[in-house]
C-alpha cells in the first residue's frame, strides 16, 4: 500500500479545512449551539421528558448525528470534486494510486474532519444539559462508522455532480430531511402506529437509534439492527464506489 500517497491526499484535504476554519469547523458548531438553544429552552420548556430522559439531553444525539452527517457528505463530495472541477483528477488517475488509496485519503479526511466537529459539539453540549454517556466505546464507535460511511457517500456525490449546484442536492434535499424525519428530536413511539410503520423505512432512523442507545440506553429499534444497517450502507457505498473507479464512470468523461 502506498502510504506517501495516502498521506499526500489526506494531508492536503486536512490543511483546506485548517484554511477555512470559520466555515469548517466554528459554523456547524454555532449552528447547532443555536439548535440547543431554540429546541432545548423554548421546546424543552414545554417537554420536559422523553422515556425518563430531559429534552435538552434527549436531542444531543439527534443533533450530533444531523451535523457529523451533513458535514461527512458535505466534505467528502467537495473534496474529490473540486479536483474534477480543474482537472486534476486526471493527474491522480495516472498516478500509481489504487482505488484504495485514493478513497482512504479522501474519505479519511472527510471522516476526521466530521468527527471532530461530533465531539466539539459534545463538549458543547455539556454546556447546556448534563450528559451521561452509558456506553462510551460503543458511542465513538456508531460515530466513527456514520462519519466513514456518509463520507464514502459524499464521495459519490462529488462524482456524480457536474455542477455546483448537483453538489448540494443531495445533502439539501435528501440527507437533512432524512435526520429531521429519523427521529432527532422526538421518539418514534411518540408517533402515531402507521407513522411507526413508515418511518422505519427511513435509514437514518437506525443511526440515530444506535446512536441514542449509545447515550442512554434506550433505542426504537434494536441495536443490533442500527449496527447491521450502518454496516451494509458502507458496504453498499464501498462497492458502488469500487464499481465507479473500475468503469471509470463521471471520471473519464
């Protein structure tokens, strides 16, 4: 394995997000400092628990996983597109650079970079409610998966867009209504029998479970199933992505 190369590409993407440290890392968490403060004084003042735990302790979860996803798609597809955008992707085809050691690099940058907003807004969050995480290893461990396996997904995005704006669809239009919709900021058994139904069909709906469970110790859905549902999305994205460089598909064109 080429780890010079491995290290050239995450290197680069890693100094880019140090450049813009305003808009990588201090913007998601001002964001979501700004969720806490809507959902958890103005909602939590009205809820004051779900399933035994505070509202303002309920959500951190939900709000880690909806920025650690929008971020992982968000950096892995800029990353591998912007050299599509000035062509030099040619120059890293022609390289001695297999398919997996361009995917470490990139999606390892990705991930980290997602990874360390996660726990910058954990520890944010400790400013706002107490937290007690019960299962700590199994915390860090749905979060590093999640932040590896959207990452591989940003970085198909970044393939598929032909423009700026294709881009930002997905993250915009798919992923962040899926977070809001998998059960962020509310239980599943808040809702109605046939909403339960419907939204176990909604993937997301695992990751925030596991997630939770991680925290708490509570989960909609087994855990077992969150593990096995993250596992095959990076298995699935893996392979598309093993397909891609293999025809060569949006790269050669």
């Amino acid at each position: 394995m080429n780890l010079h190369a491995i290290r050239a590409i995450y290197v680069f993407e890693m100094a880019r997000t140090f450049r813009t440290i305003w808009q990588s890392i201090v913007s998601p968490v001002i964001s979501t400092s700004l969720y806490f403060v809507v959902f958890g004084a103005a909602i939590g003042s009205r809820i004051e628990q779900v399933e035994g735990v505070s509202y303002g302790a309920f959500i951190v979860p939900g709000l880690i996983m909806l920025t650690v996803l929008t971020q992982s798609v968000s950096n892995a597809s800029f990353g591998i597109y912007f050299p599509k955008f000035i062509g030099t992707i040619y120059e890293l085809l022609s390289a001695p650079v297999t398919v997996l050691e361009i995917v470490i690099g990139y999606v390892g940058a990705a991930a980290t970079k997602a990874l360390m907003i996660g726990l910058i807004i954990l520890a944010t969050a400790n400013f706002f409610v107490d937290i007690e995480i019960q299962h700590p290893v199994w915390m860090l461990a749905f979060l590093v998966l999640t932040c590896f396996s959207f990452a591989m997904l940003g970085f198909i995005i970044g393939i598929w867009a032909n423009n700026f704006e294709q881009l930002q669809l997905v993250p915009l239009l798919v992923i962040t209504p899926l977070v809001f919709l998998g059960g962020s900021f509310y239980s599943i058994s808040m809702l109605p029998p046939v909403w339960q139904t419907i939204t176990m069909f909604n993937p997301v709906v695992y990751l925030v479970s596991g997630f939770r469970w991680s925290f708490f110790g509570m989960a909609d859905v087994p855990v077992a199933a969150s593990l096995a549902a993250i596992s095959a999305f990076a298995g699935l994205c893996l392979l598309a992505i093993w397909v891609i460089f293999r025809t060569g598909w949006r790269l050669r064109s």
